[in-house]
C-alpha cells in the first residue's frame, strides 16, 4: 500500500514538474527594457491623435503589457487647442499620464514624434512626469536629448526605427555625443497603420518586410550589446496580429513585439465607438495607401472623406501652427491632425481612420484582458505546434537514415545469401 501511494506521489511530483516546464516554454516571455521589466512582452502602439490615451494605456499596463499614451496633437482634448497649441499639448499630457497612473499599476510609456514643433516641451514633461519608458518616432532622436535628466528620472528610451541603418546612427551618434545609448528599439515594418517610414515603392517589397528587418537590426545592435555590456531588445512592429505572429518573431530574434490595430477594437480604447466599428467593418479592399500632408504615405481605411480629398476636394481647415515641419499646411487640402481627430469623436465623414493591414480581420470589439488572453493562448498554441513540427521532422529524417540503413543491410543480406548459394554449389561439386 505504501510502496504503490509513493509510486503515486513520485508520479504527480513528475506530472507537475512538466506542467511547470510547459507553462514556462509555452507562455509569451516577459520584456527588459533598461531598468523596467513588463511581465508580457506586448507592447501597445501609440495612436494618436488621442486614440490610445491614458484609459487604454492603463488597461494595456494592468495585464502585464507596455501601455503607450499617443503625445502627438494630445492637446485636440483641451479647448484652448487652436489658440494655444504647445501649452495645450504639454496640459494634456501631463494629465493623462497622471490618470494613467491612478487608475492602476504597470508600465506607461509614451510616444512623441520627434518631428513636431513642441518635441522638446511633450520631451520634458514626460521626463517631469517619470513616465516608464520614452518611444521616439518619426524622425531621428539625436539632437538635444536630455540624457543625463532621463537617466535621473529612471526614464528608459526607445527609438521607433526602419532598418538597422537607422538604428546604428542613433546609437553612434549617443556614444559620441552623450556617452550613452538608448535602451532597445522598436523596428517597424511596412504593413503598420498611420505614417510609414517607407516609400512609396517600398511598402510592398518583400526585402522590406518585417521578417527582413527583425534580424538586419537584431544583428545592427550587437556590438552596442558587447561594448556596453547590455541587453537591447528589439521590438517588432507592423502587421503583427496574432499570438502566431508573435511567437514568429520572437523565434527571429525580437524580444517583444508592438500591436496597434488590434487595441483599437477594445472597449478601453479611447476612442468614439464608430471609429472602432469603422474597424470591426473595414474589408480588406477598403485599406488603403494615402499621401499625407506632411509629405509621407499612411495606411488608413478608406472612406468618403479620403476619396473626396483624392478627387481634389478642399476641405476647411484650422491650422494653429506648422505643428511639423514637413506638412505643406500651405497647399495642403485637410488638416490630418484635425481630421484623425474628428474620426476619434466618431464623425468620419470629416476625417478618417489609420489603421495596419491586417484591419480586415478584426470582427468585434473586446475587452483588453479578453484580447491579451487570447494573444497568449494563440502563442501557446503556436509553440506547441512548433515544437510537434520540429518532433515530426526529426522523426522522419531518423526514420529516413534508418531506412537507409536497412535498404543497405538488405543489400548486404541478399549479397550474403547468393554468395551462401554459390558456396553450396562449390561444396556440392567437392568429390568425396
């Protein structure tokens, strides 16, 4: 009785024991980013102007993942927006991180643009704020970054690059010029929604797809990671979609990965309920490239407004400033700060929604625990199969080199017997 309960007992300390192992290999790993570690390596997109705001941001935070407050034009939330645009900009801001952190625990980062007039003032609020971590896009975060003020804060930073070309300037250039580097970068591919940093002929083109440009800038930061002696986690972004999709690029060398789209579709995201349902309704024709009046293509879904403006139609438009420095304010025939605004309070018949590619296969909006859960069971399915893939293919060329193996025995066998047939007829012949 004894000795079968201890065989019992030995046997559930084995079963939990793989149960451990599996949930371990199986499970979406946690993401390091300079002193900040989130226990799910998702990182939300920021969405400007004001679609991921302090209410998805904190959702986003609160199961595990990075949530990201949008910095670009956040002041269109505050009415004094059009008069004083900068001050507006930085209220908002500091605002909404601050509701962002009352609202739970985990990490908020946030997005600015390098490009826009106010970078420097959202830069420093941030700081101020001690948000987690700094996302720097639409430019080349170089010049006059308060290093020394972010490393006091416990700021962590990561630029939002194209190629690994790009990453490797920003780092040479905070080596040279600040005896420092940033903490990791997120490397965004063609298939993203919003502005690209692309052209036109390239949004397209197999040799810029994200399965290229991971492992170009996993392998662009190696030399920072040995010279500095620290981890640099690349964060893929653009077109990902599913816990599929994420397993994928971990298995190419990312450390995290970056969704936008799919956030958009949840109920804490912080736009109006028909700027989600554009998304639960968009087909996959209805995406389309545009060219933006700061002078870059963008990916959005296509609808009465956009195809007005594309027929030549000029709409009215308040613009307080050249809020950046590329936008043709002058001949330009919408304001796209104004019009992504008017689509995150739900009137898209004077504006329209960015979105990623893969929009078309949004079918409802969720909560965002719904959503990370299923991200998470998606991946663990995606690692089991992977693994049984790899058992399989193992398996069949074990299999094949025993077939070999025996395809040669039977050729020695056969060899063996005609020459035990030729031996007995030599013996038979022997006289007595």
């Amino acid at each position: 009785m004894n000795m079968n309960m201890n065989f019992m007992s030995g046997w559930e300390a084995k079963i939990q024991e793989l149960k451990e192992k599996y949930a371990l290999m199986c499970s979406i790993p946690s993401l390091n980013i300079g002193t900040k570690k989130a226990e799910t390596a998702i990182v939300q997109g920021g969405m400007g102007v004001g679609i991921s705001l302090s209410g998805l941001a904190s959702a986003v935070a609160k199961e595990g993942g990075i949530g990201v407050i949008a910095a670009n034009a956040i002041g269109m939330i505050e009415s004094d927006y059009f008069s004083n645009h900068i001050e507006a900009n930085v209220r908002a801001l500091r605002s909404e991180i601050s509701k962002a952190r009352n609202i739970g625990n985990g990490i908020i980062g946030v997005n600015i643009m390098v490009a826009v007039d106010c970078f420097q003032e959202l830069l420093h609020a941030a700081i101020e704020e001690k948000v987690d971590v700094l996302f720097l896009g639409a430019g080349l975060p170089i010049k006059n970054i308060p290093v020394e003020k972010i490393r006091a804060a416990g700021v962590s930073v990561v630029p939002i690059v194209s190629s690994g070309r790009a990453a490797k300037l920003i780092f040479k250039s905070w080596e040279k010029n600040y005896n420092d580097i940033p903490d990791g970068v997120v490397v965004e591919g063609p298939k993203a929604g919003g502005h690209l940093g692309f052209k036109y002929d390239q949004i397209d083109d197999p040799a810029y797809a994200l399965e290229k440009l991971v492992p170009e800038v996993v392998e662009s930061l190696k030399e920072f990671e040995q010279r500095h002696l620290r981890e640099l986690p690349v964060i893929a972004a653009g077109g990902i979609f599913t816990g599929e999709d994420i397993f994928k690029f971990i298995k190419l060398g990312a450390k995290g990965v970056q969704l936008g789209t799919r956030f958009v579709a949840t109920d804490e995201c912080d736009a109006d309920i028909r700027f989600k349902e554009a998304y639960v309704n968009a087909s996959e024709g209805d995406v389309t490239i545009i060219s933006s009046p700061v002078g870059l293509p963008g990916r959005a879904i296509n609808n009465t407004f956009l195809k007005e403006v594309s027929d030549g139609v000029k709409k009215y438009f308040r613009c307080p400033s050249r809020c950046l420095e590329s936008c043709g304010a002058k001949d330009a025939k919408y304001c796209i700060s104004e019009a992504l605004d008017n689509a995150r309070k739900g009137d898209l018949d004077n504006g329209f929604a960015f979105a990623g590619s893969n929009v078309h296969r949004v079918e409802e909006i969720v909560p965002v625990r719904d959503l990370i859960s299923t991200l998470k069971n998606e991946y663990t399915m995606a690692v089991f199969y992977d693994y049984l893939k790899t058992e399989y293919e193992r398996m069949a060329e074990k299999l094949a080199s025993k077939r070999e193996e025996y395809e040669v025995l039977m050729q020695k066998f056969s060899q063996l017997t005609e020459d035990m047939a030729l031996i007995g007829k030599t013996i038979s012949t022997i006289p007595k």
